[in-house]
C-alpha cells in the first residue's frame, strides 16, 4: 500500500506552477478512513466557480484540473478542496485533497490548476469537482491514458474559435458526444484582436467585446486575461470543458496575428501589431500572451517563472501515449519560428507571394532546432500502429495555378517552410516511421491530403512517395479562408479569384483529395488497428442554440495496408 506521507508532496506542472495540495483521501490507501471535505453542499456553483471547470493533459495515472474562482469571492482563508471519483453522485471517491492557503489568488487571476499523477488508473473515466468553503463546483468528467493495446481512441479535432465572429453550437455537438476519448485543440482558442477589419466583421452584437487597454488589439497581460475569460464564459465552450479532458496547443492568435520570432533582434515578431517596432515591448507581450495561456489552459507545459526571456520561460511541445495504439506529438510552430520569406506585407508578401522564391531557403524554421530533435526522437522511437503529430498550419502545398508558373497561397504556412517540411516528409519515409497522421488547423478549411515525400512526384501509382495523411480540421467561427482572401483581394481580376474557388484549389493540387472552405464546425478522428477516421461535420455558426442543427460533410480512412485514402459514405 502507498503511505500517506509519500502521497502528500509539493505538486508543479510539468514544469508549469500548479497549486499544491495535501492529499486526504485515496482509496488506495489503508491509512484514509474518511473524507474530510465538507458534506452539507450548495450547490449554486456560479457564485464562486465562475467559469466552472476543466480538465488537460492526461497521463496514464493522472490529469490535470482546473477551475477559477470569482475575484468577488475570493477569501484566502477559505479552504479548497478537489475531489474525484468514478461516478458523478460522488458516492464511490477516489481521491481528495486540500489545496495549501492562498491557492486560487490573484497572482494567477483567481485561476487553480492541480496535476494528479500517479494516482488514478489506466484509460478510465472519472469525474470530478472542487469544493470552497461549502459551495461545490459544476461536476467534470475526465479521462486518464490507455495503457497496453486499446481497441480503439476516439479525438474530436477543433481550431480557430472566434467569439466575435458566431455562435459555438459545435462546441455543444462535440460536448454530448461520448464516443469522444479526449479533445484536441490545434490553436486559436482566443482572438488577441476584438475588431480587425481583415478578418473580423463584428456581425453579432451580443459577441462584442472590450479590451482593458481600450486598443483593438491585446497590448499586455490584463488584455489576454479578460480575454479567456470572456471566451470561457461562453456556456457550449464550458459544456465542453466539463465533459471532455483537453489536449490543446497554440497557434498565433493568442499572441499576436501571424506573428514569429525575430532572430536578428531576438524579440517577437508581430507585422499588424501596434508595437511592430518596439522590441522591448513585443518581448513583454509574448511572455505575458504564454502566461496567460498557462493561467487558462490545463496543461502540463513547461513554465519557468523566474525567466524573463520568452523561449526560457515556457514550453508547449509534449507527447502523449495512447498505448500501443497510437503516439500523439503536439507541436508549436510560432515560438521558434523564423520570419515569413517574402515580406512581411498581407496580399503579396504573407499570401500570394509573387516574385518571391525564398521560401525554399533552408534557413526558414517553424519549429527550431531543439523541436526537430525532439520530434526526430518521437518518431524513431516510437513503436505504435498511429504516429499523429498536432500541427498548427497546413503541412501539404497549396499553389495557386499550375506547374512552373504556380504560386503559394500562404506562406504563413509551412509552403513558406520548404526546406523544413522536406526534412520532414523524409523523415516520414523512414522505414522506422508508420502510419504518420497529421492534424491541421489555421486555416478555416476541411482538407483531407496525401503526405507526399516529393510533390513534384505525379504518379499516384508511386506508393513509396506517399508518406502519410493530413487533416484539416475547419475553424469553428472564424472566417473561412476564402472569406478572408477575397475581403484582402477586393477588386483582384475574376482569374485570380477564380483560381482560389473548390475545384481549381484540387486541381492544382492534386494530392489535397477533400476540401471545403465554405463551412463551419469540426472533425473527429478515430484509430483502430486497422485503420484512421476522419469525419468532417459543419455546424451553422449563425445560430445561437442549445443543439444547431450538425450536418456529416465528408468521411474518408486511412487504412493500414492500403497507401491512398479512401472516401467513405455519409
């Protein structure tokens, strides 16, 4: 039996600051007689549990929490407590603990992560709840990692969640959803902007927002927090939260649009940004954009409090295991990577880069050195039927026109990082390296593509060319890429427009086999032994209702023992 005095210990996040606790109650424990939380409950959660709770990067023993307590009620003297057991009536507790005095304060913005680890079992569903003074919290469900050979694990895949530009009724499809194992989220869990007219037409005016600072766009820390609580407070998001464990990454909009890292002045790069020139000033927000994403985000990721320069202070890249069944790496392709080739400008520069052939250049990096080392790792290593990496921007090309004369549509993407994604793609050739999926957001589209090791490479009868598969998951509200693109082209000739609709975007690139960027919603993606899933559904944005109506647009599998993908009923 494990003693109680080794189970109550000093808990950090996998390098993150989580809130420490004092375990009093396992039930594996000889020495726990009773709960000593409260019993005699209220249960008007939202007067103290404003933005109810959460649960993140599981591990096989364990989990992470997460709530936040309402500034008006906070009282450092008032104990909280976490309990978790395996039904949601709390009649069978599992295990309990008190978070040490001033947990939940405001240093952190009233927010409390707590990391269990070694403590729960294998690929088992529990739920959860804190408790403070004698009010409980909403109840979540949560989920450890399988361990050994699983029949199968099911992801929902979401990206790019606007709240100022619609309604999240997918959030509240993939909420009721309970074939669903855990939740990955790709990117763009906020906007840092509330009005930009490149991207954002403020159609609803109860999605309105107001930053602190009074700009458009986040200028600090107090910015990003109103922000995820703002978007948090948002009932089909919270239903999510409370059902489903989350594995989520970054992308740009929680920093800054498209931005990068600017190596020659060792500081953020944000082209839109009001502090575009000022080095010092982007260095600070991108520190204060990261702790705000780990105040928010249950997660295991690195943080280093007492570093003050950005790439020292945090890391969000980290593995999970699915047992046998599949190995999941979730990348981030902003913190290190270079700046875009061809300019900083919009239209031309970032998309549609005419003239400009430096995006071959094998100086462009998404993902830094230490990264590609470690992904290298991840792949060699690894022995599961799945190889899944969570990537923010599209890893296939996406050329406008054809042969010589064609031309990169965003080199915000990894067209914009040739050399990198052919050290890639050849590392998925390796003999080592099976069944590579990869999943994609960004871009605000559904695409379904062939991983090629060489796209100069036509012959689809080439198996040994084909790599692996790339999803696309689409945004959930925001605005579709075509939207975007023409809203920056207006007045562009009928030729260039057309050659961005549906059918010209297939046929000058053929190995993209689905794509729809004229919808909304999410995917889904199952692994068996046998085969990969993906099912693509559109939920109406425009709707603000419990249930808006979801409609399957594509099904397709990657099999195993068959090389190409296969397009499947709906």
């Amino acid at each position: 039996m494990r003693s109680m005095e080794r189970r109550s210990f000093l808990r950090m996040l996998g390098g993150g600051i989580a809130a420490t606790f004092i375990t009093t109650f396992d039930a594996e424990d000889a020495q726990a007689l009773a709960s000593q939380a409260p019993t005699a409950l209220r249960t008007d959660s939202e007067r103290i549990f404003d933005l109810s709770v959460a649960s993140g990067d599981p591990s096989t023993t364990g989990v992470v929490l997460w709530t936040h307590i309402r500034p008006s009620a906070y009282d450092a003297a008032t104990p909280i407590w976490f309990q978790i057991a395996s039904d949601a009536a709390f009649t069978t507790l599992v295990l309990e603990g008190r978070l040490s005095r001033g947990a939940g304060g405001p240093e952190r913005d009233h927010t409390i992560a707590v990391t269990i680890d070694g403590q729960l079992s294998p690929g088992r569903q529990y739920h959860y709840r804190f408790i403070y003074g004698d009010t409980a919290s909403r109840v979540g469900r949560c989920r450890t990692l399988p361990t050994g050979s699983p029949r199968r694990v099911k992801l929902g895949v979401l990206s790019c969640q606007d709240y100022t530009n619609g309604y999240y009724g997918a959030l509240r499809h993939l909420a009721a959803d309970d074939s669903i194992d855990f939740v990955v989220h790709l990117g763009d869990f906020i906007y840092e902007s509330v009005g930009d007219p490149r991207f954002q037409d403020m159609p609803f005016d109860d999605r309105w927002l107001l930053l602190p600072s009074g700009s458009t766009v986040s200028l600090g820390l107090d910015d990003y927090r109103y922000l995820y609580r703002s978007y948090r407070g948002d009932g089909h998001l919270r239903a999510l939260l409370e059902r489903h464990t989350l594995i989520v990454s970054h992308d740009d909009h929680e920093i800054a649009n498209d931005c990068y890292w600017d190596y020659a002045r060792d500081t953020l790069g944000a082209p839109d940004h009001p502090y575009a020139e000022d080095a010092g000033a982007l260095r600070r927000l991108k520190r204060e954009a990261q702790r705000a994403w780990l105040e928010y985000i249950p997660s295991r990721a690195v943080e280093n409090p007492g570093e003050t320069h950005p790439h020292a202070y945090s890391r969000t890249y980290r593995g999970f295991e699915f047992g046998d069944l599949g190995r999941l790496s979730m990348l981030d392709t902003r913190t290190y990577r270079t700046p875009h080739p061809c300019g900083e400008g919009d239209v031309f520069e970032r998309y549609l880069p005419i003239g400009c052939s430096d995006y071959a250049s094998s100086e462009q990096t998404l993902l830094g050195n230490a990264q590609k080392e470690w992904l290298r790792g991840r792949l060699e290593e690894s022995r599961a039927i799945w190889n899944v990496i969570g990537n923010q921007t599209l890893l296939s090309p996406l050329k406008l026109g054809y042969g010589s004369t064609s031309l990169p549509i965003n080199v915000d993407a990894w067209d914009g990082y040739q050399a990198e994604r052919s050290w890639l793609t050849e590392l998925l050739s390796g003999s080592d390296v099976a069944n590579a999926v990869i999943l994609t957001g960004d871009m605000h589209s559904y695409i379904a593509s062939q991983v090629l090791r060489s796209y100069g490479n036509l012959n689809p009868l080439d198996v040994s060319n084909i790599v692996g598969t790339e999803f696309m998951t689409p945004s959930i509200t925001s605005s579709n890429l075509f939207e975007t693109l023409l809203r920056q082209l207006e007045g562009a000739s009928g030729s260039l427009l057309g050659g961005l609709s549906e059918a010209a975007v297939r046929l000058n690139n053929p190995h993209v086999k689905y794509f729809n960027s004229a919808q909304y919603g999410y995917s889904t993606v199952e692994l068996t032994r046998d085969c990969c899933e993906w099912a693509a559904y559109a939920v109406d944005k425009n709707v603000d209702a419990s249930m808006a109506e979801r409609q399957l647009l594509a099904r397709y599998r990657k099999y195993t023992w068959w090389p190409w993908l296969v397009e499947m009923s709906t």
